[in-house]
C-alpha cells in the first residue's frame, strides 16, 4: 500500500489534482485560488509545485494530494487512494487491506523495540557511546536509573550502524524506511541511517510501544532536534511525552506541560512527576483530547524570560473551550528554565510545580508587573497586554470577577474596562463570511512584516536574497520563531552560488520551523508571478519591508534607552544619563 501511495505521487502533480476541481492561477513560484474549503472573494489558497503541498490561509485547510481529495470528496483515505490510484493508472492490491495494515503496524512496532534496544546497548555498553553517555550524565545530571527508565539510547555517527545491524536480522528495506528508523539517501537508491552522532529519545505510548523517536545532536549540527515524520504508527499531533510514565500521577494531582523532553526526565528524576511535553508541534485539540482522559487540570509552564508566553494564548484558549482548568507555573528569576532551576535547587522546583497559580491570576500578576500602573502610559501599555486575553474568557462569572480586579488595581472604572474588552468579541459577533475575511489574512497576523520578510526572500533570486539579509541583524526580530529561522537561512544564504533550494533549506530545519517556513514560501499574494515586473515588485517590496522592520526594531530600542534614561534620572545619575541621551539622539536619526 506504501508503495501504491509513493507510486501515485511520483506520477501526479498536485497542480494538475488539485486543478483539476478548481481553477488555479500562476502567483510567482505557487499557484493560488479561491478556497473551496471556506467562502471568500480574495483568493487565500496556494499550492506549491516544489513542495507538493497546499495551504489555506484562510480557514488552516492543508496537506498533500491525499488530504485534498479526501477533503473535497468527503470520503476516507482508502476511497482517496482509489480515485488517486485510477487518476495515476497505478494498480492497487486490493485484497486484505486492513490486513495488511495491521501486518505493517506490527512490523514497526518491532523495528522500533529493537533499535531501540540497539541505541541503549550502544550508550550504555559500547565504547563509541561514550561522549553521549557523558553528555547525559555530566552535562544533563541525568543518573543510571533514569536512563533506563526512560530507555535513552546513542545513535552512532555512522551511515549504516542500524541499518546494517536491522537488515541482519532479516528486515527489508522498504520496512525500515517505512518505521521512520532509515531513510533513502538522496542521491542513489540505498538506504541510510536517519539518527546520526545523536542521542536518542524513544517517543513511548501508554502501552509501552516505542512509535519514533527524538534524536538530539551531540555534535552541534542542524538540526538540533531530529524527530520521526508522520509513519503508520507515529502521529506527532496525537503524541505527549511522558504521558505512559506520569499519567497515574497526573490523574491525582493534573498535568503540567513543560518544555522539552529532557525537563520531562530531570523532573522525573527529582520526583516531579506529572510533567509531559509536545515535541515539534504546538498543543493540538487531539493531544488535549487525549489527555482529558486523565484530567481536566492543567498548566503551562513558563520560563523566566516569558519565552513562548504569547504562543501559549492559542492553547490557553482551546484548552478552556475543552473545559480545562488551566493554570500557570512561573520559572523564577534567575533560573532559565525547569531545567535549570531542577539542577540548582531541586526542592523548590518541586515546591514551584506542586502550586500552579489561576492563568488570568498569572498575567495579571505578570503584566502589572511589567509596567507602571501608577502613569497613565503604565495603565495604557498594562490594558493593552490585558485585552487579547481577557477579552477571549468565556465564562461570565471568571470574566466579571477580573474586570472588578483589574478595575481596583489600576484605578479605572469598570464601564471602561468593559468596554475595552468588548471591542475583541463584538468583531467576532460579525457574520460567519465577514469574520472568515478578516481571518484569512491570519499568517501576517502572526508573523507580521518579519514572516512577509522571510517569505520574500525565500522568493527572491540569490543575489538580492543575500543581500536583503545581510541588511538585517537577528536582534531585529521580535518574534522568536521568525528570527530563528532568519538566522538558519542567513548562514545558509552564506556559500551558496544558486538560488534558494526550499527542499535542502526545510531540510535543516526543526519539525516546527520547517511548517512555519513551509508556510511562509505559500504565503504569496503577488500578482505579477515570474515576470520581470513581478520580479521589480518584489525588489521594491522587500526594500520596503527591511526598511520598515528596521524602524520597528529601531523604535524599540528607544523605548528601552528612554525608560533606562528615567532610571539614571532618579538616580541622578547625570553621566549615565548625558550618555544616554545622546545615544537615544543618534539611534532616532535613524528613523528620520
Ligand atoms: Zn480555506
């Protein structure tokens, strides 16, 4: 069946699939149309020929061939296959499917117990382990036993280590690479090792299967984190780690989310244990969903430097809808993480996650913080943070409660404080299509003018891509994820002599960069397509963008010199603050 689907995919193009239901238009390197998912009247579904993928930005639609038809005939994948299968002139072996399904799931399973066997012997047992073991053990604190139960293993740095040793044991190749444990190499037909010179973390599910694993560089190389794609068995959407160790637990006391795999195991380890985390993907319904069969409490916790606060607000509210009730836990200063704080103080850790704070307590607390609340710019800034997510809580007694709360402390009547609240939903009160529109720009939404600034350099030829980053620093950049991926195609943009390959360069990417950057090469509402005046479009668009986010991050700087300037004055600290002033002078030029 495997078979079938990459036969099918070699012989079609997703243009001609798709464009075969729809019409689609040429829009630079995609393709673009009106969804046929959602009611629009601008087009915000685009399909690209490189990457076989397409993408709604409007309503989130998207995937490959397979999901299209599935979507538009409203029919399952064995259905999909068939008409595909028939478009493709690819026979289908019919008989037995399911069979055959659960021939395959069986099969990895198996694959994946014995590497992971193997990668254990090779930390634990072989010499070649050796730096990875003492990685773990000196680096990560991590002791003998909680190796074992976590089953942590070593992927040598070799091409062939398990492949080699799998095909021994009578696996065939087409199995391997279906587990996800080997992949095609890609120039030439054999096979190799997917993990290399990593150490490797077993992805186990509440039966105790191994379904993929996590792979984590010891060698600094990109990607840092490896994880297995999407197999029969491995569906990262549905997957939470820690879950088979920490779920009795979590049943007593609830779930906390934290970072990574390794706070997973270092709080295991001191006695914490009712942690779990996602890897490579942000919380979906399916992975709240599962873990609703365990409990209805749960928190989000939160480093010190208040990274990744704001792309928790999406989980926070999907999590309510589900009727969780959800919380906050606060990594204190100076520590940088759960991790961090684990390895210095292990029992106020332990003290921190036992007593996570009401999520509206915790940004209240946390935004009061931030600002004066004593100024009037302090009430402005505060109320501006408070709206996004204030505004979205649904529950009338919760919302009234913290209105009156909010009202006390920063000295505003609640009328106000109401009606700024209100101003969110009532544009959520417009009808279905009007609110769809407005979503559908949702990716500048997101990633503003520094996604749109990636994504015309993805677009751009070599020589204006390099040089539209090289007229940028990653300090630029607000949103982390985006200056992430600016930095990664900056050093990629380095040696190269043609122009951006999107294949190679997803390739060096983390799972969650690798959507986002996949998404940000869709995101393309150009007109003018490959033509040269599309091409001087671009140019002048991309100069306008750089000149834009410059002022942005320009403008920010200010902001922190001004307030610094204010420090030295209560000081009366008048060097401090004569220095100051005439860097804010030189640094505003700029905006001029
Ligand atoms: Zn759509």
């Amino acid at each position: 069946m495997e078979d079938a689907v990459t036969q099918i995919k070699q012989k079609l193009d997703i243009v001609d699939v798709i464009g075969s239901y729809i019409s689609l238009k040429k829009s630079g390197r995609n393709y673009k149309a009106l969804c046929p998912f959602h009611n629009e009247k601008t087009p915000s579904f685009m399909v690209s020929q490189e990457l076989q993928i397409y993408k709604c930005f409007g309503c989130g639609v998207g995937g490959d061939i397979f999901n299209f038809v599935e979507a538009i005939e409203g029919v399952d994948f064995p259905r999909a296959l068939e008409i595909l299968a028939e478009k493709a002139g690819v026979k289908l072996v019919k008989s037995k499917d399911y069979d055959a399904q659960s021939q395959i799931k069986k099969k990895i399973y198996e694959i994946n117990e014995i590497t992971t066997k193997f990668y254990q012997y090779m930390l634990l047992k072989h010499k070649v382990g050796t730096r990875a073991l003492n990685y773990l053990k000196k680096e990560r604190k991590l002791n003998e036993n909680s190796i074992k139960i976590f089953r942590l293993g070593y992927a040598p740095d070799s091409w062939n280590a398990l492949c080699g040793f799998l095909r021994k044991k009578g696996f065939k190749e087409e199995d391997l690479i279906l587990s996800g444990v080997a992949v095609k190499r890609s120039s030439g037909n054999d096979i190799i090792d997917k993990f290399r010179g990593r150490v490797v973390f077993p992805l186990i599910n509440t039966d105790n299967r191994v379904l993929g694993f996590t792979g984590r560089t010891i060698f600094d190389r990109e990607p840092k984190y490896l994880n297995t794609s999407e197999t029969p068995v491995f569906h990262k959407s549905f997957f939470i780690f820690g879950l088979d160790k920490n779920r009795l637990n979590i049943k007593k006391t609830g779930a906390i989310f934290v970072e990574g795999q390794m706070d997973v195991i270092s709080a295991y380890q001191c006695g914490i244990k009712n942690v779990v985390c996602v890897s490579g993907t942000s919380l979906t319904e399916n992975q709240l969903d599962i873990l609703s069969r365990y409990t209805q409490d749960v928190a989000f916790c939160f480093d010190s430097d208040f990274a990744g606060i704001e792309a928790s607000y999406r989980a926070i509210e999907m999590a309510e809808k589900k009727n969780f009730n959800v919380r906050a836990v606060l990594i204190p200063e100076p520590f940088k993480d759960l991790d961090d704080l684990i390895k210095s103080d292990a029992n106020r850790a332990k003290e921190i996650i036992e007593k996570p704070i009401p999520i509206y307590d915790f940004f209240l607390t946390t935004f009061l913080k931030k600002y004066d609340k004593r100024t009037a710019i302090g009430k402005k800034k505060i109320m501006e943070d408070l709206v996004p997510i204030f505004s979205k809580i649904s529950n009338r007694i919760l919302f009234d409660h913290y209105v009156k709360q909010i009202s006390s402390e920063l000295e505003i009547s609640e009328n106000t404080i109401y009606s700024l609240f209100k101003e969110v939903p009532s544009e959520r009160e417009k009808s279905y299509e009007e609110f769809r529109e407005l979503e559908e720009k949702s990716l500048p939404q997101v990633y503003g003018l520094e996604g749109h600034f990636i994504s015309l350099v993805l677009k751009s030829p070599i020589d204006s891509a390099r040089s539209a980053v090289e007229k940028l620093k990653k300090e630029d950049f607000l949103n982390e994820k985006v200056a992430e991926i600016f930095n990664r195609l900056k050093t990629y943009l380095k040696d190269r002599k043609t122009d951006i390959n999107i294949k190679t360069f997803l390739n060096k990417l983390d799972e969650d960069l690798k959507e986002i950057t996949s998404e940000l090469y869709l995101w393309d509402f150009m007109e003018e397509g490959d033509s040269e005046e599309g091409k001087k479009v671009l140019e002048r668009e991309l100069k306008e963008v750089i000149e834009r986010i410059k002022k942005d991050s320009v403008r920010r700087q200010l902001q922190i010199i001004s307030s610094d300037i204010k420090m030295a004055e209560t000081r009366k600290d008048n060097k401090e603050v004569e220095r100051l002033t005439k860097k804010f002078e030189k640094l505003s030029k700029n905006l001029l």
